[in-house]
C-alpha cells in the first residue's frame, strides 16, 4: 500500500511534525509505502479558489496532487489549535477540495503538548472527512505530551506510545486494504 501522511503544522517550532516523521517510519517497517505532504513547505496560499485555478508557478501544488492520486490511502496529522484542527489543514482541504480526497479511507492523527492529545481537533477532523466524502477511521490517534513520547527525528520514545500507536497503524492499513 502507498499512504501519504499531512503533516498541517506550519509553525517553526512544530511538535507535530515528528509524529509525522514516527508514522512514516513505522508505515515503511510494516513493509508499505509512505510519504509526507508538509504543509511548512508547500506553501500554500489562503483559500481563495480550487486547486487548478490557483498560481502554481512553483509546481508545489500539482506534486502534492500528484501524490495524493496514486496513495492508496491518507493520514491527516494536525495538532489542536484552540479546540480545533490547525487552519493550514482546513486550508489545504478546502483548496484540493473533495476530488483529491472522494473515496479515501482516511485516517485522524492529532497531537497536543497537553494530557488530551488533541481529542477535539480529532472529531472535528473526523466530521470534515465525511463532508469531503472520503471515509474516516473509527480509531484515531491522539498524541498528549508529544515531547515526552517522540523525539524531534521522529523516533518513538515510549513504549506505550509505540503500542498506541501500532494499534493504530494495524487498524488503519486493514481498514485501507478494504478499498
């Protein structure tokens, strides 16, 4: 299988970001493929119309569709931002809109510095997911106390968050072999 990972933090010091780097990792030891859309360097404009009708001078956005056609399956990774997903992930769905996404099983990573790991950007996530009709997966996976689980290479440092997220992972790429 070939799953694409959004990465939606757009902050400099980012926290998230190394939960992508961790998926990535653990996608590729269970023997799939697995790549990154970050969003730091995607550069993408505020949501003023749909992907093919925005200046693409750099080629950026039409690799990132590139990538998202042939995945056979996709992992949003945000962290929460006042009770909600980051606005560069709303931003990046609204702009691909549903065509990149119709049909994808689609999993919700969410991350936090505090003890709830981002459960309300997670449902809020989930909802936008079937807006764009694409199909969210019942288990997500919530990071509380990133810094204490994940180094900043992405290499897992706990093993209770290695087995939450294996569990995850397990979930996940069964529900994605169903499509």
């Amino acid at each position: 299988m070939n799953i694409t990972v959004v990465s939606s933090s757009t902050r400099k010091v980012r926290r998230s970001h190394r939960v992508a780097l961790a998926v990535v990792k653990q996608i590729k030891v269970l023997g799939h493929q697995a790549s990154i859309v970050d969003l730091i360097e995607l550069d993408l404009p505020s949501f003023v119309e749909r992907f093919g009708k925005v200046d693409d001078a750099t080629g950026k956005l039409a690799h990132a569709a590139d990538i998202m056609r042939i995945s056979d399956g996709m992992i949003f990774l945000t962290p929460e931002y006042n009770g909600a997903m980051s606005s560069g992930l709303k931003n990046f769905i609204d702009v691909f809109a549903k065509a990149s996404f119709e049909g994808k099983p689609i999993g919700v990573a969410t991350v936090s510095v505090g003890a709830s790991g981002g459960i309300r950007a997670a449902y809020q996530l989930q909802q936008t997911i079937l807006s764009i009709l694409a199909y969210p997966i019942p288990r997500m996976l919530t990071v509380g106390n990133v810094e204490k689980v994940i180094d900043e290479s992405g290499q897992v440092t706990s093993q209770k968050f290695q087995t939450k997220l294996d569990e995850f992972l397990d979930s996940y790429l069964a529900f994605v072999s169903k499509f």
